[in-house]
C-alpha cells in the first residue's frame, strides 16, 4: 500500500486561500474504523464556511472536508464491511475529512453504494440528504399538512420538498424565479420568489383557513424567526442554518415548537442506534437516486488540485448546484 497520499492542508487564520497542498503518511484503521481510498469528493458551504471561520478541533494541518464517496481498502478490528465496498460518507468535523485521497472513517457512520450508482452522485448526498431528512424527521406526521420550505433552490431544499412530498405534505416553498418550473414538477403546489415582498401575503391567500403545519428554513435563525407567525397552532418551525436562542412568538400563543438541526452533531452525540438509524436513511436516499424517484441537484465537475477556485466558486454563490470532483487514478492502492 502507499506510504502518503496527497491532501489539502488547512492554515489558521488564513482561509481558502491558505489550503496547501501536501503528503500525509497512510495510517492503517483501528478498532471500529476503515480506510477509504476516495473516488469522488462534494463541496458543501459548510466547508467554506468553516476553512474560513476555523472550528474549536482544528489546529494547522487539518484536512477539512465532510463529503465523500470512496473504496474501502482496510478495516479495522470489529468492522464487518469488507475491503472492495463501495461507500458515502459524511465525516466529522473533529476529523481529518473528504479533501485528500484517503480518508479514515468511523465505521459506523458509513453509507454502503449501490453498484450502479454514479461515484460523484454518491459523493454529493450526505451531507444535504441526510440533513433534509433529520429536518423533516422533527415533525410527526399527523394527516394531509401544509409546509413549508424556504431556499427550496439550494441542495438542501431541493431534496426537502421532494422528501415531503412523498410524505403526503402539501408542500410549498421560497426559490429563485428560475427554480419555479423544476420545483412544481416535483410536486410543489406553489413556489413564491423570496424576493418579492409581497410573497408571505400571497401565501396565506393561497392557504386561506388554513395555517402552516412546519416551516423549514435554511436562511438563518433571524429569517426563521421572521417567518414563526406564519404558523398554526402546535406548529413547527425548524432552523436548518443556525437556531433559535430566543422564543420567536410571546409564550401562550399559538404553542410552536422549535427545532435544530445540526447533522454534524450525530458524530459526537447519536447513540449507536441512532447511527444505525441514520446509515440506513442514508442508504434509503442512495436507493431512490438510483431507482429515480429523488432528483439530485446538478453537478459542476472541478478539478482536485484546483480545490480551493472551487471553493471560492461556491462561497460566491450559484443555482443550487453541487461542485464534484472525481479522484480516479490518483489514489490507486499499491
């Protein structure tokens, strides 16, 4: 096997722009644990985000990097996954992540790959399939309800809506006036541009009598507070950026719940049957790309070694599409 691998190395203080290129020493996996030789890799603003903010676990020479799909080439005493597995994964952020051409992994937390599914598909679901189920997994299902799903343009919301669409939510949304058309063919009953200030007006004289059941936001916890009136009584309103630290409605009113999500959290916190619940959510969504009945967002292809242009592509922002770059033939096992 090789002695290094190539992968991006992140600098204190010194953001995107201080990725460095480097070779680290191939470490063989412990206990519980497996190594992956990487095919495909996906970006995900949180790992701009916090390249550029830096994380309490990280200290100069951190791979960053939460999403990848791979091989498994080594496992460690415990794991039942066979070297030859095809596997998605999505990494703690207390750990050396996806940026490199081997990554080790808890095993646990590793999504097994359908055989005909394309590298970087896999690659690009983890972290925003896996953070639209925990989200629509905070509200109980009690009959026929209105949602809501705001930045239904983004990766995240996009697999939202059609997520709850297929739980039986009528669902609308908030997105960019070019996601409109795509968005109804999934089942949105209606779509409102988030930058006319008219939409929550118009939203209600669509709903009439009724109220919102949930609103999923992934803008920030001050827009999300924003949109609390919107709900009904026991309604939901769930942050996917961010939280609420304060009670967005006076207490004794129409009785809302609020809810985090924070995928990253399950790494630290989730129980080994909560990992097992979440493998197999994950492994779900892998199985309903393939069969087709869950559209992924687009995919703009980059280059390894121009990692961090990418970076500075999707911090810049875009159309909701998943910035994916392949690594066959440069990882090979020896």
């Amino acid at each position: 096997m090789l002695a290094d691998f190539a992968a991006w190395s992140w600098t204190s203080g010194k953001g995107i722009d201080g990725l460095e290129l480097i070779r680290k020493p191939l470490v063989q996996p412990g206990r519980g644990e497996v190594l992956v030789a990487n095919r495909a890799l996906a970006l995900n603003p949180v790992d701009w985000k916090i390249i550029e903010w830096g994380h309490p676990a990280w200290n100069t020479g951190r791979v960053p990097g939460v999403d990848g799909m791979g091989v498994v080439v080594a496992s460690g005493v415990g794991v039942s996954i066979k070297p030859g597995t095809r596997v998605a994964y999505h990494q703690s952020l207390e750990r050396d992540g996806s940026f490199a051409e081997f990554c080790l992994l808890d095993a646990a937390t590793v999504l097994t790959v359908p055989a005909a599914l394309d590298d970087t598909v896999a690659a690009s679901l983890p972290c925003p399939g896996l953070t639209a189920w925990q989200a629509l997994d905070k509200v109980p299902m009690i009959g026929p309800s209105d949602v809501l799903v705001v930045g239904a343009g983004g990766a995240v919301g996009l697999l939202l809506v059609q997520m709850a669409v297929q739980r039986g939510y009528r669902v609308w949304a908030t997105a960019a006036t070019k996601h409109h058309e795509n968005l109804k063919t999934l089942g949105v009953v209606g779509v409102f541009d988030y930058r006319d200030g008219n939409w929550q007006k118009t939203l209600q004289a669509h709903l009439g009598e009724r109220r919102l059941k949930a609103v999923f936001d992934t803008v920030s916890a001050a827009h999300a507070a924003s949109l609390a009136p919107l709900l009904g009584y026991n309604g939901h309103l769930v942050c996917i950026q961010d939280r609420q630290e304060t009670a967005p409605l006076p207490a004794f009113s129409t009785a809302i719940s609020l809810h985090e999500v924070a995928l990253n959290s399950f790494h630290a916190h989730a129980s080994l049957s909560d990992r097992q619940s979440l493998r197999q959510a994950g492994e779900r969504l892998l199985e309903d790309v393939l069969a087709g009945s869950l559209n992924v967002p687009k995919r703009q292809n980059f280059d390894f070694y121009n990692l961090p242009q990418a970076l500075h592509a999707l911090k810049q922002g875009g159309d909701g599409g998943k910035w994916v770059a392949r690594l066959e033939g440069s990882n090979q096992v020896e």
